[in-house]
C-alpha cells in the first residue's frame, strides 16, 4: 500500500460522517453536482497521472452517486480522446439526483454505454460500482463484475474506495476489487487504512475537492492517523538529567524455551530511554543476559517471592514476553496483578487474562495480535478482523486499559473510546519476537512520564516505521533488527536535547 503520507491529513471518519460532511458542504452553498464534478476531474487527473501512456478506459457503473462520478470521467475521458465505454451494472434507469444527471451527461458526450453481460474489458478499467454505503456482503450481479475486474489483469482504478471494502472497518464484504490506485475525496475513510485493505487500494490519492475547512472541523472525527506532525511528545531532557528522572522498568517473562523474548523486551526498554531497566527471568537465562547487556540488572528468578524487591522499586512493569503458562509463569503474573503499578501486558499475560486467571491492575496498556484480541473478547479471530476498531473500543473497556490491537493498520485506543490508527509497516514484519519489542518501547516511554495512551501511540508508530524502512530490503528481516532503528527514529523525531 503505497501512500503519500506528508499529503494525508490525520482525521480519518466513518462513511456516515463523510456523508455528514457531504452534507454540510451542500447545505453551505456547494451543490451536490459541483461536487460529483470535482471528484470527477480528481479522479481523471490521478488516472492520467498514474498511467500516462493510456488511451482506453472502462467504466463499470452502479446505481449512486459513485457511478455519478465514474459517468463524468469518462465524459472527461471521452473528451480527451479517449476509447471509452461504461458497463451499467444494474439498471442505469434507476440513477437519480446527480447520479441521473451524470449519464445522461455521458450520454450526450457520444459515450458507448452498454449493460453489464460480462462483456471483455480493456484498457484502464474504473471502479464505480458501490461506494461507501455498502454494508452487507456484496451480491449479484456486482458480485460478478468485481470478479471479473480482479480476473481481468488490467490495470485498475477505483473511485473513492474499492467495491466490497467496508469503509468502516476495512473488511472485505464477501468479495472486493483489488485496485492499483484508490482516489477518495473530502475525508479518509478508517476502512482504506486498516483490515483488508492493505491488499486492495494499490496507490492512496486524496482530494479534498477543496470544501471548507471550517465546516470540515464541525464533524467529529472518528479516528486520528499517526503521522510525524501529530506524534506524542517526548519532553527533550535537561542538561542536568540523571538516570532517576526516567523511570526503572521490569521485565518480567522468558521461561524455559522463550529467554529470547525476554531479551528482546529488555534491550528495546533499554534503548529507548528508560532510565534504569530490570529483568526478571529463569536462572538459566541470567548468563545471556549479562552477555548481551551488562547494563541490564538481571535477576535469576525461581520464585514470585524473589520479585517483590523488584517490583517495589520498579516504575513500570513489562508483563508476559516468553513468560509461558505453566506455573512459573503464572506465579510472576499474580504477583504482577497485585503490583499497584504502571504495566504493559503482552503474550502469555493476555492468555493467562483470557482464561480468567488474574484481574488487569489499573493503569495498564494490553498489546494482543487478532488471536489473543479473540481469546479476551471471547470470539473469533475472524470477528475482531470484520470490525477492528470495534474490537479494539471493546477491549479498551473490558479491561478499563489502553489496547494497542496489533495488525496492518494497528489501533490504539484508551478506556474513553479515543482511538489512533498506524499506517505504517510492512509485510517483511510478519515474524516472531516484533511485539516483544513493541512492548518494551512502550515500558519505556511510560516510564519517561508519558501517559500511557501517548507512550503507546508513539511506540507503537515508532515500531512500525522502523519495519517499513527495513522492510524495504525484503524478506529476512528478525525482531532485533528494529531496535537500533527504533532508536534512531525516536531521537529525528524527539531529540533529547532541545
């Protein structure tokens, strides 16, 4: 998913608010018609742009207003010289309001307009077939068309969301249009950042058809983007510092079988600012500990009882990576449950929570991947993927705690429903150890007195943009790689010194 992400704003709404902003716009003097134009001349220039050298273009048509503005492109394509020709799907006769308007426009240009009976595509195939509104799986006969635009192997372009992509959630609805470019208008819609989407809007454009910011500002947005201008701020540190001032955090985890998760939890806590970092974990691993970093006060654990000196003096407690189920494991939890103290909870600890073994202390921030949201939710995994931030306001609430719900287009979210989305990533990132990472980044910045939603917010960008750029160099990429990456990032966006 290629996005030009300086040029994308950071409020990202539901398709019922971009409705409202529709409507606000209209109401404030800018017809319903203006706008259909403007996203039309939008979305031709994004075209011609994306494929210079083109001279054919297919337009597969709904019944709204989305195959209002697939009519005026290809009145604008027609124009141009193009070979231009629409497939209604549907009956074209049902198009009313602007949409109506729209074709018979096309009709009067001399476009080729003909029913949709799975005829052969050609050229730069245009997606104008459902639009925002669709809520159910998608049916016939558009079910059909989606599936030929997908077998077509043409070049596609969709107008301001693929077909069958929820705009709410991001979930494909049965079957959806696998785009190359994606041109969306007056407001991001959550569903092109999060779920499925990734596979299916190619290139993002954005065009805001020029509404007023003002009337903008007086519909509520649903989801903030994390970008580098919105990023929580880190406060830069006094010449005077010393390494009281930010925090002692715990790592707490790495049974037998799983040190290296440990590991990985404390050397991200450690790089990323915390003032003095703990871990707690079997005798067995104190070794390799010491090893890879003997700044790292590292205790051999065998039992809950020799935790409680180190939880006292902790500031923060990273819970869970490689911590196991078993009965070691279990021990350190509880004691961790009974701590009065600022926690992260990863891995085993959200499967121990699932299963109803100890109660979540306040003041924590939970980091589940889909499977263990679905163990704490009680459902599947294919539900919380259906409706992501749902599930993640769900979580948020259960747990009174800040949920970070991990996956392409991570959300967090706090207790009050507040919820940041991180479009940043890649697919190279899907292997293991990341989120043991992730949770000692957020230890760390909790433990340098930001809050627990603003530490989670900016830890988790931080990871994210640390794997895209590593990303680029393909596959092979391991856990450990992000830290010194992370580190570099944290200090181009938040220099310790003002």
């Amino acid at each position: 998913m290629l996005h030009s992400k300086p040029q994308l704003p950071d409020a990202l709404y539901s398709a019922e608010q971009v409705r409202e902003l529709d409507s606000r716009l209209i109401a404030a003097g800018t017809s319903g018609l203006e706008l259909m134009q403007r996203a039309a001349h939008a979305a031709w220039r994004a075209v011609r742009r994306r494929w210079p050298d083109a001279t054919q273009l297919t337009v597969l048509a709904g019944r709204g207003n989305n195959a209002g503005d697939g009519y005026l492109v290809a009145v604008l394509a027609q124009r141009a010289g193009w070979q231009v020709r629409v497939l209604a799907v549907g009956d074209a006769s049902a198009l009313t309001g602007d949409a109506q308007y729209a074709y018979k426009e096309a009709l009067a240009a001399g476009v080729t307009i003909e029913t949709w009976q799975h005829q052969a595509l050609g050229g730069i195939v245009l997606d104008a077939l459902l639009g925002t509104g669709l809520k159910g799986d998608v049916r016939e006969p558009y079910a059909g068309a989606i599936k030929a635009i997908n077998d077509s192997s043409l070049p596609v372009a969709a107008i301001d969301i693929p077909s069958g992509l929820s705009a709410d959630t991001g979930s494909m609805l049965g079957v959806a249009v696998r785009a190359d470019l994606t041109i969306t208008f007056i407001g991001l819609k959550v569903g092109l950042f999060t779920g499925d989407a990734a596979d299916l809007i190619g290139e993002l454009v954005f065009d805001d058809l020029q509404a007023d910011p003002a009337i903008v500002t007086q519909v509520s947005v649903s989801v903030k983007r994390l970008d580098t201008f919105n990023l929580p701020t880190l406060a830069p540190r006094p010449r005077t510092a010393h390494k009281g001032m930010f925090g002692r955090v715990l790592v707490m985890g790495g049974d037998y079988g799983f040190g290296g998760a440990a590991l990985l939890a404390t050397e991200s806590t450690l790089r990323s600012g915390a003032g003095m970092v703990t871990l707690g974990t079997r005798p067995e691993h104190v070794s390799a500990a010491l090893t890879r970093f003997p700044e790292v006060m590292s205790a051999g654990i065998s039992s809950a009882n020799q935790l409680m000196k180190l939880i006292e003096a902790a500031t923060v407690l990273v819970v869970g990576p490689g911590m196991g189920q078993h009965s070691w494991g279990r021990s350190l939890l509880s004691a961790a449950a009974n701590a009065e103290r600022a926690q992260v909870w990863d891995a085993d600890a959200l499967n121990l929570l699932a299963e109803g073994f100890v109660q979540l202390p306040q003041g924590c921030v939970i980091t589940p991947h889909p499977g263990e949201a679905a163990r704490l939710l009680g459902i599947s995994t294919k539900d919380i993927q259906a409706d992501r931030p749902s599930a993640a306001r769900a979580l948020a609430r259960k747990f009174n705690a800040v949920c970070v719900l991990k996956g392409t287009g991570s959300l967090v979210v706090n207790p009050d429903g507040d919820l940041a989305l991180c479009d940043r990533g890649h697919p190279a990132m899907a292997t293991g150890g990341l989120g043991d990472v992730l949770s000692g980044v957020i230890g760390a910045l909790m433990a340098q007195k930001m809050s627990a939603f603003d530490a989670a917010c900016l830890a988790v960008w931080l990871h994210a943009t640390a794997g895209e750029q590593l990303g680029s160099f393909g596959r092979g990429l391991v856990a450990a790689d992000l830290i010194p990456v992370i580190r570099a990032l944290l200090e181009e966006q938040q220099p310790c010194l003002s």
